[in-house]
C-alpha cells in the first residue's frame, strides 16, 4: 500500500478478533522497529512481546485494574508488546540535558510506530496504550524495577470492513506554516 493511504487506513483499533497473531509477522514488526533512526543511534528500546495466552491473561489483569480499568479493551488482543526504556548512549542523554529534550521518548516513539505501521501493512491492528499499572507489568514480565516502561503496544487482528478511516485531525494550515511560525 502507498504510505500515506497506509497513513489514512490505520487507526487505533480497540476491538480485537479472536484469532493468534503469526510470529513471523510479530518478527516483521519488530525488524520494522529495529530500523527506526534514534538519537546518535542509541536505540534506547527493548520489546518484551506477550503473545503466550495464560501470560498475557495475567498482564491483562494486573496492567489494568483499579483506575487503568479504561484500557480493559486490551485483554481481547492477542498480543501485548511492553516497549522498555533503555539508556540512551552518553552523548545523547549529555545533549538531551543540555537541550532539555528527552531525545529517548522522541526515539521510543519512531520505533513505536514504525511498528504500527509494519503491523497496519500486514492487516493487523494496534493501539498504543500509555496509561497502565507499570509497576504490575513490571512485576509480571519480571523486568527490573530500575527500568521504565513508558508505552504498551496492543496488538490483534480486527475487522477492516467495520473500522472507519476518517481521522479527526486538525487542518494543515493550523499545524503548520512555511518560512515563518
Ligand atoms: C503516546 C500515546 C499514548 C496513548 N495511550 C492510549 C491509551 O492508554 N489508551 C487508548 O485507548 N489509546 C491510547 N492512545 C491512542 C490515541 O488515543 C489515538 O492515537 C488518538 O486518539 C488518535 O486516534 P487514531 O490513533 O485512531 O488515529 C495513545 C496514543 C499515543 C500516541
């Protein structure tokens, strides 16, 4: 598919069908993520994948609980993806200081969807959940406390015939302007 009608096509999908997920394709979406660029290429990420059924019941449960109960939808998908924070190499963690920029939030977010939009070419559909027990899912997946988990990836088939594909966006000529702000 030609990239913007990639662009135009994928939307958050919240209801997921029933059906497992092929590795193979997890393995494209994951090779997608890989070549995304970062900051002094630190590649400041780690994908823990969740597609063992009993397990991710039990991420499910504990990532959204309580006040992440908004996010249950996540339990029909077939795959849950934890994207880890890891260090950024010392150059960029001393420049994004010096910047006040959090160069390895804009480099998780590259990656991020250029999984999303591996995973939107091979027909399956994703969500990016941001608001989730991290300390459940750490607790889990058995990943160190020390570690951050900034995004979880939820990941399924779901039925392309039922999603729309209008976007509610702003115009360009409110978010962007050419020569001047
Ligand atoms: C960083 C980030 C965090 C998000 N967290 C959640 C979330 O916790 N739950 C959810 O249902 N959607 C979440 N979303 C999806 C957004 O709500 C969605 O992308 C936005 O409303 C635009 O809709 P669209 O993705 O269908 O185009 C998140 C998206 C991003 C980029």
């Amino acid at each position: 598919m030609a990239l913007l009608d990639l662009l135009k096509h994928r939307k958050s999908i919240r209801d997921f069908l029933d059906r497992p997920v092929e590795r193979v394709k997890i393995m494209m979406c994951l090779e997608a993520a890989r070549l995304a660029p970062s900051a002094c290429n630190s590649q400041p990420w780690k994908f823990i994948v969740v597609d063992d059924k009993q397990l991710k019941d039990k991420l499910g449960d504990a990532a959204f609980r309580g006040i992440y109960s908004m996010n249950s939808f996540c339990k029909m998908a077939p795959v849950m993806i934890a994207v880890v924070s890891e260090r950024s190499k010392f150059l960029a963690s001393i420049g994004g200081m010096f910047r006040g920029t959090k160069y390895y939030l804009i480099d998780i977010g590259a990656a991020v969807e250029h999984f999303v939009l591996q995973a939107e070419d091979l027909g399956l559909g994703t969500c990016w959940i941001g608001w989730f027990n991290e300390r459940a899912v750490k607790s889990v997946l058995e990943i160190p406390h020390r570690k951050k988990i900034d995004i979880l990836i939820a990941l399924g088939y779901y039925d392309r015939e039922k999603t729309r594909s209008e976007h509610s966006r702003e115009p360009i000529d409110k978010i962007a302007s050419f020569n001047s702000y």
